[in-house]
C-alpha cells in the first residue's frame, strides 16, 4: 500500500468526474507570483494553504491556512517551508480557492477481506471521529459495482436530504470506479462540500491510498509515492522505486541510517526473519530490503550497490529460504556485479558478506559466490541445509562453520 499526496490524489478523483477545488503545489513561495499570472483565480479568490506532507490532523497543527489573499497565502507558505514538525520538514504546500460551503460530509471507500466498503455521513470534518457511529456503511463484494438503488438508500440512511440523495449517491459510484480502477486500497474524501454558489458537490481534500506495485498499469501516475517513515524518501531510495515500478518481480530498499547490518534477502518473509534475528543478536539495522518474484538481475545488481553503499555498516546478509521459481544462479549473478562494482568504488573496506540460499540452480549460484572468496571479499557462503537464521547468529557472534 502506498500513500498519495492530496495534490496528485485530488488529481486521480478529478480525472473519475469529481469536482475537486482548483490548486497547485509549489516548494518555494516566489513560486506564487509566476503562478498568479497563469492562474487567475489565485488573484481572485480567498486561499487555503496546507503544509502538502503525509501529515495527518494538519489544522490541528497549524498546518492549515484559510481565508488568505494572495500576499497572505505567500506568507503563509514562507512560513510553512522548511518547517519542522512531528519529525517531517515540510517541503511543499498546496495552495487552492477557498470553497465556501454551510455543511461538510465525509466519504470513503476502503478494501476488505471479502471486496470493499463504502462509508458516508452528512456530518464530515475534522470531528468525524467523534461522530463515527452516524458513519453508514455499503459492503461491495469482490469483482462487482455497487447498485446506484443501494447507493442511494446508503446516501438517505446517512441523514442527507431528500433533494441530494441522487448527487451524493452519483458522487459515491464516481469514489468506487478511481478506487477500482486505479487499484486503490484506500480513498477518503473529508471533507465532502457543497458550493455555495452553485450546489455542485466537491472534494476539498483527499487520502489516497492504492497498491503501489500496480504502477506499471497506470503510465499517467507521473508523481512519487509518499513516504510511510515520517521523511521523504532519500535520493537512493527513489531510485530502486523507480525500477521496481518497471520491472517483473520487485526490489525494496528502505534505508535506516545508524545500523551496522545490512540486509540483501530474497523476499519478504526473509527480510522478517534476519531483521527479528539481527536485533535478538544484538546488531542494529541499517537498511530494510528485498528482492523476490525472479526480478532481472540488472535489477538486483542495483538494489546490491545501494545496499553496498550504506555508511558504517560492517556485515551484509544476502539471500534467503529456499526459491519456489527464483533463478538463484541469475540474481546472484545479479549481487555478484553489484559486490564487484562496489569494491571498486571503494566501498565494502571491512565489511564481511554472509549468504545463505536454495533453490533453482543454486549449486551454481552459491559457487559464483564463493568465488569471490578469491578475489579478496570476506564472504561466507552456505546451502539450503544452513539453518535460515544461523548465519546472522555467525556473523554477528562469530563460530561460523
């Protein structure tokens, strides 16, 4: 799962045929006068200003700026950016009219076991929690589109108007259709609005949150995902994002600075088990990462150099259980270049290298990797019969076979 900023997330709800406020994002606020000149309605509307973070509860934090004209809204961004709060430095905002509304609503959808459910209320805003027993709920089974009869009757449960229900219920199905098909996981729009001036219902912000490994089905998601660890993602971490985002099978790379292990493991139930082994051997974590689903080895050769270029770490441990499909061979061959390149560049002085694999081909697999043992790398390489675990205990305890 991963989270989509509001800009980009207001971006999927109005390509579904949701009014969505007019908004841009900027990162400095010289950027606004530029702006102005091609958006008229910066001049000419009040503005709300909102720290554009994975933040959450932003107006409690005083993230959130209404009300403003357009000398008020670059001071407000002035002041936001470059801010610290609850550990994320704020880099961006969002800056969009100020819809002038009596009510606010809330509306969700969200994935479950058995398909997705649909939430509505007519009371919305940033109390919703304390009213969260008038939320009213639609079950969606798998693979099917929820009845505009049913959206309707969910709409009247819900405490709106006779005269809204058909807008809202209209409004819900257009939620579903981005939520199914933009492989969505999770969309909540709170506040829900009407204008006004017209009555035209609209989303004044957005949570968006879908299946982040689907990207390679949307070629129009021209934005990054939001970071889930309370900063931006680093330069390297972007980077085996973008070729996860592009290939068969999938490579991971989290960076966690201050750890002295490093992480190379074949899928994520291997990253579960040496992470809990790593800290029960009283070694500290320097990256989370995986590489699973048979990914290409010039995939796995990145992935290895940016895991090889982690600072102060003095151990790597590579590979995993035993590989259903997994050509060990082939991603060795992969971590084998990548382990290569980075001695090169200097890196890996002082760092010991533990391996542990099975499956296809990994006779020839674990004796590519051996061979490196030659070539002036302290690596240890063991089999399938190697408990999975054992090699974390040699390499931070010592006693390897």
């Amino acid at each position: 799962m991963a989270k989509v900023l509001e800009g980009p997330g207001m971006r999927l709800l109005s390509k579904w045929g949701m009014a969505v406020p007019n908004y841009v994002v900027i990162t400095e606020a010289a950027q606004i006068d530029n702006l102005s000149e091609a958006n008229p309605w910066l001049r000419e509307c009040k503005l709300v200003v909102k720290a554009h973070e994975a933040l959450g509860g932003r107006m409690k934090l005083g993230l959130v700026k209404v009300g403003l004209d357009l000398d008020g809204a670059r001071a407000a961004a002035k002041e936001m950016i470059g801010k610290a709060v609850a550990e994320v430095t704020i880099s961006q905002v969002i800056i969009s009219e100020m819809v002038e509304h009596d009510e606010e609503y809330y509306l969700a959808v969200t994935s479950t076991r058995d398909g997705a459910e649909i939430l509505l209320t007519s009371m919305g805003g940033i109390e919703v929690e304390a009213n969260w027993e008038k939320v009213k709920k639609l079950a969606v089974p798998l693979g099917a589109d929820p009845d505009m009869q049913a959206l309707t009757d969910l709409a009247k449960d819900a405490g709106f108007d006779e005269a809204l229900l058909p807008r809202v219920a209209s409004f819900a199905n257009k939620l579903f259709k981005c939520y199914d098909q933009e492989d969505g996981s999770y969309l909540e729009i709170n506040p829900l609005v009407r204008r006004s001036s017209n009555g035209e219902l609209t989303a004044l912000d957005a949570v968006t949150m879908v299946d982040g490994d689907a990207r390679f089905r949307h070629p129009d998601w021209n934005f990054n995902f939001a970071s889930e660890f309370g900063r931006p993602y680093s330069d390297n971490e972007k980077v085996i994002m973008d070729i996860d985002s592009k290939v068969k099978g999938s490579v991971k790379f989290i960076e966690i600075p201050g750890g002295d292990t490093a992480l190379l493991p074949a899928g994520g139930g291997a990253s579960v088990y040496y992470s809990d082994a790593v800290l029960a051997m009283g070694g500290t974590l320097a990256n989370y990462a995986e590489y699973s689903g048979d990914p290409p080895d010039w995939a796995v050769e990145a992935l290895t150099e940016k895991v090889c270029a982690l600072k102060g770490i003095k151990r790597i441990i590579v590979g995993g259980a035993i590989a259903n499909f997994t050509n060990v061979k082939k991603t060795f061959s992969g971590i084998i270049k990548g382990f290569r390149k980075a001695k090169a560049d200097g890196k890996l002085e002082d760092v010991s290298i533990w391996v542990r694999r099975g499956g296809p081909f990994e006779k020839e697999g674990l004796a590519a990797m051996k061979v490196l043992e030659g070539e002036g790398f302290d690596i240890h390489v063991y089999d399938r019969y190697t408990p999975l675990t054992d090699i974390v205990d040699y390499a931070i305890v010592g006693g390897g076979k």
